[in-house]
DNA sequence: CTTGGCACTCAGGACTTTCGAGTGCCAGCG
DNA sequence: CGCTGGCACTCGAAAGTCCTGAGTGCCAAG
C-alpha cells in the first residue's frame, strides 16, 4: 500500500524535474499532484526512496532529483508511452509520405525526429546486409573501363569504375552482364557474394584478373562496404541550444559525440533483432563522459527484421514518455514506408 | 610616421586579444610587443584608433577591443597570410589524396578545414552547373521500365527511374541511347539541357509523351537538380565547445545556422569567379543574429572557374591570418585533385 | 501509519568593500 | 611637435558578509 504511493511519489517528482528543471521539495509535490496525504508523509517516503538510490539532494537544504536509477524505474514500471496524437499521426505521414527516395526518407525522419522531441535526432541508414540484389548494370566508358551499379532493394545505388586489363568486345560485356545478373538478383547480400564468388575460378595471384574477377571483386566490395553500414544522419543539434545551462557537463560532450559517427552508432546500440524500443539512461552507456545523457532508440526497416536504428539523444532530465512515443512512431512510419518500397 | 605606429598598435592589439581572449592594455602591449614607445604614448594612438572606430573599451577602466571595423582593417592591410608549413602541406596532400570519389574528397575536406583551423568548415559540394557530360546510360530493367544513369565530369552520378507507355524494342533502346548520347556527350549541363530538348519535338500536352521524351524529361530534371545545389557538408562543431562562455551571443544561433543549409550557402557567399579568398566580418554579413561571427570563404573547382565554395565559420575573434591560409591551402589542394579526376 | 510541530541547515540573492588594471590629462623634455 | 613620466580617477570583478526561506529530519501525539 505504502509502497504504491512511494512509487507515485517517485513518478511525481520524475514528472516535476523533467517539467520545471529544479529541485523537487515535499510541498510543492502535494500542491501539484493531487497525492491526498501531508508533505510529512511525503517526506518520509522520500527518505526511503534516498536510501534505495532511486532519488538524491543535490545539498542538504534543496529539494529532490531522480537518480539514473530513478529514471530507470520510471520508464520500466511507471510510465505508459503516451500515444501520439491524430493530428501528430497524420504530421508524421504527410511529412514521410512526401520522400522520393531513401535519403530523402531518412533525411526526413531526422528533422521530424528533432522537431517531435526538441532533442538531438540520429538516424542510422539502412544496412546493406539485408536487402537483397535487384540489379547490376554494366557501362562501358571507354574499352577499357566499366562503369559498374549496383541497385538494392531498399532503393540504395552504389556504382564503382573498373579499369580492365585488356578491351572487352561488346558482346562479352553483354554476356558477363547477364552471367552476373544471373547470379545475383534477388538474393541477399550474403548469398549474392557467395554466388558471385563462385562465377571466379580460383585463381593464383600470377595471373592477370579476368575481367570477370575483376567486375565480381568490385561488386563484393561494394556490398560488403562498410561505409554505408556507418553512415548516419543527424539532426536537431540546435535543440543542444536549449541546454546552454548545463553546457559543460551535458552540451560539451555531446557536440563532440555527433562529429563521431563510430559513438554515435555505438550509442543507438548493437542492432538488435526486432523493433525493441530500449532507453539508455546516463551512466548505462558504454562512454563515461555522456553520464549526463540518455538516448532513447529502436530498431526500424521493412517486416520483422530490424537493420538499421533511429533514435533520439538528450539529457537524462527528458521527456520519456513523450521521446519513446515519438521514436517509436517514426520508426513504425519509416517501416512501412520502406515496406511498401 | 606615427600613422605606421598606430597601425602596428592595432595590429598588435588584435593579435593579442585573439590570442588572450581579454581586452588588451596599454601596459601589456608595450611588454609584449617590442614597440620601442611607452604606454603613454601608446594610450595616445589607441585613443585615436577609438576615435576612428577601429577599437572600442567594453567598460571606461578596461583595455581595448576591436571592433569589426578594425579586423576589417586588420584582414585587409595589416597581415599577410602566413603560407602553410611543409609538413602542413604534406599532411593536407596525404589527407586529400587518399580519397576514393567525389564525396569522399568533400568530406574529407571538410574535417580537414575543421582540423586546421579548430572551427567550424563548411564545404558545398560542386555545382552541376560547370560541369560537362560525359556519359548517359539507359538500363532496361523491365520492357517497360528505364533506368537512366547520368555520369558528369565531376565524377557525380545520378539515377532515375522512368515508366514508359509501351514496351521498348532493344533496338530502339540501343539507338536512342546514342542519339541522347550523341547529344549530351562533352556539353556543358546548360548545353546538354539544350541539345537534348531540340530531340523532342513540341508535343501538346495531349499525345501521351514518346520514350525519348520521358528520357530527355527525367535527364533534364536530373540536370537542373536544385537539390545537388543545395548539398552542403558541415563538420567541427565540436569545435564551438571552445566557445562555452559567449554561449548565448556566439554559439546558440551559430548552431541554429548549422541546420539551415540554406543559411550556410547564403554564408558562404554568392558564387564569385575565380578563388577570390573572401573574409565577412560579423555584422557585414547578411544575418544579424550572426553579427559576432566572421567567415572565411573561397571558391575551388578545377581550372580556372570556381564552381562551389569553401570556408570556416567562426567568432569574429578568430585567427584570420591562419583560417585565411588553411581555407586557401585546403581549396587549392582540392582543387587540383579534380583538375586531375 | 500518518500528521503537525519544531529546530536546523545551507544555497543563493542582495549588499558592501576592496583591489587593481587601465584610463585621460598635464606638464616637462628632447 | 611628439614622447614621456606622473597622477588622480573610474569602475568591473572578486571577495566578504548578512539574511532569507525552502526544505529537511526527527519526535510525540492522534
């Protein structure tokens, strides 16, 4: 019984440190929470929520902050993710809606993102590894150069030149097109490397590359280039602006975070399988000088599997709900955007 | 005589506030700065300098500040740009060279510029305008279904999709990619443009449009893209941690400005011809909110025509003889790198 | 278990004082 | 005529002091 109204107490004070960014006192919670009991009693469940470590003074004379574990039980136990709003729905759609292509779609997702949530966006591009191959073109530049594209189905192109080592007539192109695209459309990344690898007799490194091996080599390295698993957008940085206060602790580390994609990336967390909403609060991230942080993040991409994230990064003082609910809703949005694709 | 005094006053008043941070004095001025006068007679010229409008005290009983007035003095006659260092060069050169394409070059030079001058770089990646054709590829990816490959001299690539009425005989495809070809090939995009509409006749808008005219539609839309205009690379905003303390005046709408790509372009000047190094000093600049921020700005591109722009934003106490020297460098580096592509 | 009462703590704001860097001006000097 | 040393003056910043009030912990009574 008590416990129940501890917990309230603790979601109070959760409520008014996000909302009012001081200290809460006993009596200024009985005022604005309709808690029917007296600030005393107030006080004595906040010692008890102290000694647990879910809450702290910053001095002995001031009111009460949530603690990292504070936040973490909030967001477990007591809070629902507010669900967004009809006219925020249809926001969201028309906004998305109105991509033309990939980068148009995550583009937009990182302003919206940062608008919906006034904090910090991340938005991770859409791994290669699971889509799968619609198509290799091969162009002839000149004799001895290829223009070599790639075209997934996620609507990504990649394109690498080839130097060949002697003239290749037209109708050989023609043939290696069509052995490749044989090979490779339709399958997944994995299975197209395999399956184009296969295409090369293994060959010592004596012998000049045929332009076969030479066209497979460049494909595989474009699918299994890593920069397009790093590439991240990010957005809403001004938002950092409302937080000129805490700029030492909180701002500082932050900004140079967002120039280090490889944190950034580490940040929105290992892809999990799944669209699991996770929230990392302070301390619980991998990097001891975001402890004033939290990011809150999921994954998002076509059907069940999720293969790439989105999220949002701010102070641990947030909206939680408000943050949850709006990531949750872009990537649910994106997902089917890139469902229909 | 003493006018040459007075301006080694100010040139040393400059120096020293960039470098201290703090309004400088009569006092420290002669110590630090071997001018062979006394303070009073240095109090003298700077309250000349003051009377001019190229200094200014923030308070009566304290040193001097330059107005944007005296570091526009200062930029124009007063320094010369220190060239680069040999092993500046040399890293400039093995950051630059080791890039793989277009986008890697601008990126690269954009930490690079960040790097060198501890500020924030901003890079437009080059304009379509100036470029010319060098290759259009037709893919038939269904029988009804085209996509177009654009290649420019840049080494920019860009694809389209077009849906036609009816099915595309393999023959017609193949001769109407070399007619296209034949037309674009060498042009300039402006040219290109023209060309390729002169293959289609005027149709009113009633007859359904033939395939050459969906193609020549979609390479011209590709062509006038606004979007590849618009395309900016921003990095070192971590750099602005530095500036923790003018937060509200320098590094709130800075941050802001970072966001609005449209804002940057504006910043980074209308297209001059030629690489004319440009320096806009706080309020000379078209945004008043940004009136304590300085850019350093030039045009790159191969040959002789500028074609994008490059530069670092930053305080108007900044280091401009350095900021001058590294922009100056970093653009000359780049564009000798697509003289060669 | 809750509540009202009470003594205690202490950060932050308001106010004052002190300190010193820096100025402007003047009279004398080369 | 310009440079210099001397001197009185100004005023922001730093340090010290005081005071207030929000907030706490504890206790005895309901």
């Amino acid at each position: 019984m008590q416990e129940e109204r501890r917990l309230a107490v603790l979601r109070a004070i959760v409520e008014d440190y996000v909302a009012t960014e001081e200290p809460v006192g006993s009596k200024a919670l009985v005022e604005r929470h309709g808690l029917g009991v007296s600030p005393a009693t107030v006080r004595n469940d906040m010692a008890a929520l102290e000694d647990e470590g879910y809450i702290t003074q910053p001095h002995t004379s001031a009111g009460r902050v949530p603690t990292d574990k504070g936040y973490r039980l909030f967001v477990d136990r007591l809070t629902t993710i507010k669900p967004m709003s009809a006219a925020e729905k249809r926001a969201i759609a028309s906004i998305l809606d109105g991509a033309i292509d990939l980068d148009d779609v995550v583009q937009r997702s990182v302003r919206l993102l940062a608008q919906l949530t006034r904090q910090v966006a991340v938005v991770q591009y859409p791994t290669l590894s699971r889509s799968t191959v619609r198509h290799v073109e091969l162009v002839a530049l000149t004799p001895t150069r290829l223009l070599v594209v790639l075209i997934l189905s996620t609507g990504r192109v990649e394109q690498r030149l080839v130097e060949l080592a002697a003239e290749l007539p037209d109708e050989d192109l023609a043939e290696l097109r069509s052995t490749v695209n044989r090979a490779a459309i339709g399958e997944v990344i994995a299975d197209a490397v395999t399956a184009l690898r296969a295409l090369v007799p293994v060959e010592d490194a004596t012998t000049p590359p045929t332009p076969t091996g030479a066209v497979v080599e460049v494909l595989v390295d474009a699918m299994s280039d890593h920069r397009s698993d790093e590439r991240i957008a990010v957005g809403g940085a001004a938002n950092l602006a409302r937080f000129g206060d805490s700029f030492d602790s909180a701002v500082r580390p932050l900004l140079e975070a967002l120039e280090e994609h490889v944190v950034l990336l580490k940040l929105l967390g290992e892809a999990t399988t799944g669209e699991v909403l996770t929230v990392r609060i302070g301390h619980e991230g991998p990097y001891q000088e975001l402890s004033s942080t939290s990011v809150v993040a999921t994954g998002y991409g076509p059907g069940d599997e999720a293969f790439a994230r989105l999220g949002i990064v701010g102070p641990t003082r947030m909206d939680y709900p408000g943050s949850m609910a709006a990531v949750r809703a872009v990537a649910r949005y994106v997902s089917r955007i890139l469902d229909e694709a």
